[in-house]
C-alpha cells in the first residue's frame, strides 16, 4: 500500500506501479487505486495486491528489472510504504 507525498504525483506512482503488472510468472499481481469510500481512514492512494506460490516466487518477482525501475519512479514520490506478508 503507498500513499503519496502530494495529491499530484497520485497519477504517477499508479502509472509506475501499474507497470509491475507487466512481470511474467505464476503469481497474481493487480494494482488499483484506493477508491476512498471509507468514512475514517483514505491515508493510501495505491494497493498493490500480489499472491505468490512461495518465497522463491516472490524472489524472481522482486528481482526483475521492471520492479527495480518502479522502485527508481516511486520511491522519490511515496510518503508511505506498507507491506503485508501473510502465509495462507
């Protein structure tokens, strides 16, 4: 989950983030706008939601050069980053 710095890079870090969609393997990846309709807390922007086989699934995912280029886009833009790791 990411949340922006400013309102105005919102567009930007969905659009680099929507480019991890695009890494080839046997996960699920999806990455959409947090559409705000809760009445109390909105603070994240984007949810990036992956489920992967195993760890060594994660490991190929994360060592692609398209994640390394989104961490280049996004980084400088995010003011939060939340990771969850669960075992289904």
């Amino acid at each position: 989950m990411f949340s922006a710095k400013r309102p105005e890079n919102i567009d930007t870090i969905y659009a680099g983030l929507k480019n991890l969609e695009n890494i080839k393997g046997n996960w699920l990846l999806r990455v959409t706008k947090n559409e705000k309709l809760d009445q109390i807390a909105n603070d994240i922007d984007v949810v990036v939601y992956g489920e992967f086989p195993d760890k060594n699934a994660l490991m190929q995912y994360k060592s692609n050069k398209i994640y390394q280029d989104t961490i280049e886009i996004v980084r400088p833009l995010r003011d939060q980053r939340i990771a969850v790791d669960v075992t289904a």
